[in-house]
C-alpha cells in the first residue's frame, strides 16, 4: 500500500505549512499513473496526520486522467491509467503530459486556529 509513503509525504509538507494551526480541509490532486486506491488514501491520511496539526482533517483527493502526446503524429489522447499505443497511428512513443503528478493544492484551517 504506497498510499500511506505518500500520505506520510503529503502529512509533512501541510504540517510545515500549519505551522502549528489545526488543519480542517486539505485537497490533493494526484495523477491516475499512481494508482491510488482512494479509500486506502483516506486511511493512511489519517493515520499519518494523527497527532499532528492535520489529525481529523478531511482528505479531498482529485484523480486526473493521463493524457499524452504521441511523437510521432503529434496526437493528443486521454488514457483511464497509462499511456499506451497512439489511437491514431498505433505508435507506442507517447509523451506524457498529465497523470503523473503528485499536488498539494489547498490547505483549511480549523476556525478556531489554537497552537498545539
């Protein structure tokens, strides 16, 4: 279950960002490439961020579909997981430009932001 290296990643930088504010919200958006299992994500959210400024947050987690560029006619094509053969020409040199990304997009302090 990589989800939880990821999360333990993820769990870090937020609490850096904290600086010690309690964190309600946080919204990640990750590629489809990582194959994340959304519930197993929840979970290891939780067990990371437990005892830091992020226990009892919420987790929004948005996947992004792959999309990539085909290098030899120049095709665009979206794929549910990883780039495959060209749609088009059938080539299997496709360049990818999206679905492999890993980001912090937002962070939600609690209302009443008390120091740890």
């Amino acid at each position: 279950m990589h989800e939880f290296g990821l999360c333990e990643a993820i769990v870090d930088a937020v609490c850096r960002r904290a600086a010690g504010r309690r964190v309600a919200r946080v919204r990640v958006r990750i590629g489809a490439m990582h194959r994340v299992d959304k519930e197993s994500f929840r979970q290891g959210f939780s067990w990371a961020g437990s005892e830091t400024e992020a226990a009892n947050a919420a987790v929004d987690l948005i996947v992004t579909a792959v999309r990539a560029v085909c290098a030899s006619c120049q095709t665009e094509a979206t794929f549910e997981e990883s780039a495959t053969l060209c749609p088009r020409c059938g080539a299997a040199d496709m360049n990818i430009v999206q679905g492999n990304e890993l980001i912090l997009e937002s962070i939600e302090y609690a209302e009443e932001s008390t120091p740890l």
